[in-house]
C-alpha cells in the first residue's frame, strides 16, 4: 500500500475481543500481500507472545523477523510513550520503511487511546490512521458473551442511568466490547462458519444497537468473513485518517483519567509433554467452563511428533491444530497463556491442568 496524499505512512488498527480473529485475519492480509511491504506491530495482554510467534510462523517471505514488533505484557492504549512511539519511529526509520503499518491491539485494549497517540508530536506528521477495523467472534456474540439480544439490549437502552445518565453495563467484558465497536470505520463479522443464519442476523443487529446506543452517526460497514478471510484492499485503503475523527468516536471511558485492566486477570500456566491432544482438549473445556475462562492459547508439545501443538480456546470452545515444525535449537515446552476475569481462582485453575 503506497503512502497516501497526505505523504503519511497509513496504518491500521484491528482491535478486537479476546479470541475475535484478530491474528488470523492479519495472517491472511500478509498471504495476499502481493510484494507490499506491511510492517506488525502486535500487542498482547500478557507476558507470553502468543499471536507474534503464530504470525512469525506464517512463512510467507513478506513477513521476516524484522517486520514484526512484539509489544507484550502491557497494553498499547496505556504504554504509548514507552512502547508504541519508539515502536512506530523504529519502523520509520528502516532503509526500506513499510509502505502500510498493522497495528493488532490486545483483546483487552481500548482503540480510541491508541488513535490518539497518533497526534503525539513524533509521528503526527508521518503516519495517519487509515482505518479502525473491529474484529467480532459471531459464535461468541451470539451466545451473548458481550450483551444480551437486541430486545433486551433495547429495552437497557430505554432505562434512566443509575447516576450520571449513562447505561448500567453488566460487566467489563460487555464495556470493552463495546468500547472496540464504538471506535470502528469497519466491522469484520469473523467465524460466520460457527453460526445459523438467524444467529448471524441477531449478531449483525447487535453492533448495529450498540452502535446507535453509543451515539455513532459514522457509516461504519459491517464485513462478513470466516477464518479472518477479508480482501486487503477493502481494510488497507479506508482513508479514514481516525486520529482527526476522534470526537465521533465515543468510549464509555472518555471522561477517564486513565485507563486499566484491574477487571481482568492473565497467567501462564506450564505443562509437561501432552501425548493426547483430544484428552487435552476435553480438560480444557471443563476448566473453562468450571471457572470462567474467557482465553486460552499456547503452544503443546505432543511427543512423537515433530510439530508443535497450537491451541485456541475462546471460553469453552477448544481448537487445536499442528502449526508448525519444531525448530532444531527450540525447547519442546508446553505453555498456555489463560485470560480471565479478575478474581478468576489462578491456583485451582493450574491445578486443574497440571
């Protein structure tokens, strides 16, 4: 993607609940990169790099070690000045510089911040937020994981707020759920596979409510995609320049001083050789659903076979598949990064799997 009129580099911020899509999409944006030079900056709620190491693994040769910045153990919303910045500058800097920058926020991390770290003085002038692309798990939204259906979603709507004439949100997951729509010029309905027609319409409904309920006048188009399949030149090309729109693009944070993330939890837990996947997986589900695990994630090592296991939980469904081989000087070690809401029993939960 050239640099656009304005001689700014674009870049693109896909931001998106835990387990949405977010890296698989980006995944399939670098397998039809056709030559163009995309430089990732990825961010994660955790210490473990989970989604940098799937990415790095793609073997696609526009993705090289170096065109991917692993941002971990923070969130970019509350590390710009430390992390994102010199992040951005490094990427600039290069004899070669990307012609278009992905950005892929934590699951957890608010997007309006990170648009607004766009007018910090270091890079206002050399890089534009082309787009906002919120990625949603079909499956996740219309079990109502974010909000309940449209009808009760409308008749909170219709309710007086409890003191400051906002809505009465159920839970942080629901607020940050939103929050990621809010900022959105795209919104890319992910996993359609997972769901009925009439689900897809329920979920379809839902971000078209609390969009309206947030105040959003901005046409933001909704996408459908399965397995993060989208056609680049529909993300990369927006021409939004979001770091200019900001007051369109309501948060229920934005009377904050500061954002955190005390509402929510993350742990590695290690493991040792699992010769049974399927068993594996079983374990999982139950631990999710015993103690309300929002993400699992991680690599396995399953003796006997040269590749390493990667596994992908979103609550308490359990994807497992071989990524790729391992490498001769790596250690077969089996970690899995677990998410959860604060308070989420992190003795019981590593018990349970080890």
């Amino acid at each position: 993607m050239k640099t656009g009129l304005s001689g700014k580099t674009p870049a693109t911020v896909i931001t998106g609940f835990l387990g949405a899509g977010k890296t698989t999409l980006i995944r399939s944006l670098l397998e039809q990169a056709a030559g163009r030079r995309l430089a990732l900056i990825i961010n994660e709620f955790g210490d473990v790099g989970i989604d940098g190491e799937i990415l790095r693994a793609c073997g696609d040769p526009t993705c090289t070690e170096d065109d991917v910045i692993e941002l971990a153990n923070g969130c970019l919303c509350c590390t710009v000045a430390d992390d994102f910045v010199p992040a951005i500058e490094k990427l600039l800097a290069r004899p070669q510089p990307p012609e278009h920058i992905i950005i892929e926020t934590s699951g957890l991390a608010l997007p309006k911040p990170l648009v607004q770290a766009f007018h910090w003085p270091a890079i206002k002038t050399r890089v534009t937020v082309d787009g906002v692309v919120a990625v949603v798990d079909a499956a996740a939204a219309a079990e109502g994981r974010f909000a309940p259906d449209p009808a009760a979603l409308a008749a909170q709507a219709a309710q007086i707020a409890v003191a400051a004439g906002q809505l009465d949100h159920e839970t942080p997951v629901e607020e940050v759920f939103e929050d990621q729509l809010l900022c959105a010029d795209l919104i890319v309905v992910n996993k359609t596979d997972l769901v009925d027609a009439a689900d897809l319409a329920k979920v379809e409904e839902l971000i078209r409510s609390a969009m309206a309920e947030g105040g959003v006048t901005r046409d933001a188009k909704i996408l459908r995609a399965s397995n993060g399949k989208v056609d680049p030149m529909v993300l990369l090309g927006v021409g939004a320049a979001a770091e200019d729109d900001l007051a369109a693009r309501p948060s229920h944070h934005d009377e904050e001083e500061g954002h955190d993330h005390d509402d929510f939890t993350s742990f590695v837990v290690e493991l040792g050789p699992q010769p049974d996947p399927a068993a594996l997986a079983t374990t999982l589900e139950r631990v999710a659903a015993t103690h309300g695990v929002l993400r699992l994630k991680g690599f396995i090592d399953v003796p006997g076979k040269p590749m390493r296991l990667l596994v992908q939980g979103v609550g308490t469904r359990i994807q497992t598949h071989f990524d790729r081989f391992w490498k001769a000087d790596e250690p077969r070690r089996s970690r899995l990064v677990v998410i959860g809401e604060t308070g989420l029993d992190r003795d019981a939960v590593v018990a349970a799997l080890q």
